[in-house]
C-alpha cells in the first residue's frame, strides 16, 4: 500500500487522502481487507506552508502479507487573501485622497496596505483613474502578498463663491 502525494492550501480543507493498492487478487479491492488502511499526515488545516510526510498504518487481512510503500508528501502552499475595496465612485477636483473615502482597502488577515497614487494626493480631473494597492500580510510565510485596483472618476468640483454683504 503506498501513500500518493497531495497539496493543500494554508487554511484549505484536506484534500482526500489516497493510497494505491497493488498485489490484490480474485476481485478483491482495499474495501475487502479485514482492516482498513489509514492514511495521515501529522498536518492539520493551518499548519505552516511546507511539507509533511503522509503515511499508510493499520491495514490487515489474514489473506494477504501487508507492506506499507515509502511515505509521500503532503505540499502546504502559501494561501492568497482576498482583498475588499468598493470602487470609491467620484472625487471633486482639489480634493486629496483619503484612507475615509478613497483608500479603504480591507483583507481578513492582519498587513501593511501600500496604495498608488498614495494618501494626500491630488489627482488631475479625468475619468477611470486607476487606485491600486499591494498587501503585504504579517504572516509572510503562510499568505502571499497580493493587488487590487478600483477606478476612480475625479470630476469638475462645484464653485464656492463668497462675497462680503452689502
């Protein structure tokens, strides 16, 4: 009975855990062995990006002479956070950008947001101006830094005319 690798993604469900069954004879498939085989690793659903051995125990039949194949390898890859951010609409011209209004990006897991243009900006008049930002998560071994973009229409601000009263 020997164990076939797998890959997961940090913070994934497992992935079925498989074995492949030779020297089986008369029909008979792993669901007819007297005890069945356990397929495991030592990894759970968070553990660390990397990789970990998954092994094959506990299989029985009095009809055959059961050997274990060398382990395989279950592969944690980093996990992608998903970043919200709402397309911040319009913005009057002179107006800088914002993290209130403009620069309101969010993800699930803690890290530094870094937007372009950045905050305190004026940006010229003109539609579909690109916003974009890049996230870098704390957890640098775990989750990989991602983007995101919104557009962002910077449009004629209203006059504000003052005079002195009569």
């Amino acid at each position: 009975i020997t164990p076939v690798d797998a890959q997961k993604v940090f913070g994934e469900p497992f992935p079925p855990l498989t074995a492949t069954f030779t020297g089986l004879v008369n029909g008979d498939t792993e669901s007819d062995l007297a005890t069945p085989a356990i397929i495991s690793t030592p990894a759970g659903q968070f553990s660390d990006v990397g990789t970990y051995d998954i092994t094959v125990t506990g299989a029985s039949d009095p009809n055959y002479n059961i050997t274990p194949g060398p382990n395989a390898i279950l592969t944690i890859t980093e996990a992608s956070p998903a970043i919200t951010w709402n397309s911040p609409g319009q913005l009057a011209f002179n107006t800088p950008l914002n993290t209130t209004d403009h620069l309101t990006a969010t993800a699930a897991v803690p890290g530094t947001f870094i937007y372009t243009p950045p905050h305190g900006i004026i940006l010229p008049l003109g539609d579909n101006q690109i916003l974009s930002v890049v996230f870098t998560p704390d957890d640098t071994l775990n989750y990989d830094a991602v983007n995101a973009m919104v557009m962002l229409d910077v449009v004629k601000a209203d006059p504000v005319i003052s005079w002195p009263p009569p």
